[in-house]
C-alpha cells in the first residue's frame, strides 16, 4: 500500500505542478501500461473533484453490445446512475 500511494504522489506531482504528459510519467517512473492507466484514471479524478467509488460505480453500469456477433452483452440505463 506504501508504495501504491508513493507512485500516485510521484504521478501526481509529475501531471499536476511539473506539467508532464500522461506517457511521459509513464515513462520518467517506469511504469506499466496498465497502472499509468490507473493511476492517469485517479488522477482524472482528484483533479476534477470526482470520488473514485462513484466513477467505478459508473463504469461497473456500463454494459457492452457486439454488434459485430449481434449479441447484447446489456445495455446501458443512464437512469441507474446515481
């Protein structure tokens, strides 16, 4: 957890007061795709006031449709959204 918390301070700083793009963090703290893609998605919230909790509720409503085999995997309610 220490070191969860030392990268996002490390990102944060990086995004936020040295003004680096979201590879170029990526690339400056070595990171893998995966956690700069967590990490840019934390650090879209807290710069924008946003709870982490509510956008991970959001995303969990999201369901996908394939088109391409027309098979609904779920459709997406906005009316669910709290």
């Amino acid at each position: 957890m220490v070191e969860t918390k030392f990268y996002f301070e490390q990102y944060l700083h990086l995004r936020e007061k040295a003004g680096k793009s979201r590879v170029d963090s990526k690339n400056q703290l070595n990171l893998s795709e995966a956690t700069a893609q967590t990490l840019e998605l934390g650090f879209q919230c807290y710069s924008k006031g946003i709870s982490l909790e509510k956008v991970i509720d959001f995303i969990q409503k999201i369901y996908v449709i394939d088109l391409t085999k027309k098979k609904e995997t779920g459709v997406f309610n906005p009316d669910e959204i709290n």
